[in-house]
C-alpha cells in the first residue's frame, strides 16, 4: 500500500451577464490518460531542487493549474482534502487531494501541457454533469457554496 498526496485548484473567473448580474466561469480538464473531465490538480513536490525544499501544498496547486490548463490563479480559500483509492499497475494507493478556490488572475487555456487533451470554462450550472469523478464531484459542492458567496 502507498500514500500519495496532490494539490489543485478549482478556479473560477467572474462574467457579468445581462441586467448586470454577476456570474462565473469554472475551469475544468480533460485529462490525456483516462479521458475523464477532472480539476486540475498534480503531485506535490517533497524534494524539489538542490536544497531538498518541500513544495507548500499551495504551490504544487499553483503551479500544477498552470502547468496543466495554461491559467494563473489567485489562492483565495482551501477545501476539505478529499481522499480516495485506487490501483496502479497491482498496488494499492490512498491518494489525497488538497483543493483550493482560485480567482483567475491571467492565462490563455490553449498554453496548457500534453497531461490535459482539453481546457474549458464552464457555466457553474455544468460542471457537476461534466466532471466524472465522484471525489470531483464533491470537493465542487463544497466549493461552488464559497463561490457564489464571494
């Protein structure tokens, strides 16, 4: 058995719609591999560069969402870490997740890596019918209720 410890970031970007309301967009991938539609998320890093510094749970999130979808957020707020299992070739792995709210700062989603074969903005109203994980499904319940509330 093994752990293995990751972190993302759920990101969202303010649009105004008509009358004025204000409305908002969330970034989700589709990841190369297993084709599921996912939040962009990655290992963090506990031995990186020369001087062995352990990468924040924060910065892996940073760096992972714009690795993976070309985008730079702004960490606003964490979320409950989700944990769940599965297996990689025979082993069995615990794999928790920190999630954090992200406020898009800047970005072009067509600048993502090869991990992700595809980046959108979704309306809040449909990301819940396109993620494919359960554990996605839940760290979105918990973030769209802070959303909505910024």
């Amino acid at each position: 058995m093994k752990f293995e410890f990751s972190a993302g970031g759920i990101v969202f970007k303010p649009i105004r719609q008509a009358q004025g309301k204000e409305d908002f967009l969330i970034l989700v991938a589709q990841h190369s591999q297993h084709h599921g539609w996912v939040f962009p998320k990655g290992l963090i890093d506990d031995h990186s560069g020369a001087g062995g510094h352990k990468e924040t749970k924060e910065e892996a999130a940073l760096r992972e969402v714009e690795e993976e979808t070309g985008v730079i957020g702004k960490i606003l707020s964490p979320l409950d870490p989700i944990s769940f299992w599965y297996v990689w070739e025979k082993e069995k792995i615990k794999k928790t997740v920190y999630y954090f709210i992200m406020e898009f700062v800047s970005g072009d989603i067509t600048k993502h890596d090869l991990e992700m074969e595809n980046v959108e903005w979704l309306e809040a109203d449909k990301v819940e019918e396109r993620l494919s994980f359960k554990s996605d499904k839940k760290v979105w319940a918990e973030a769209r209720e802070i959303i909505v509330n910024i």
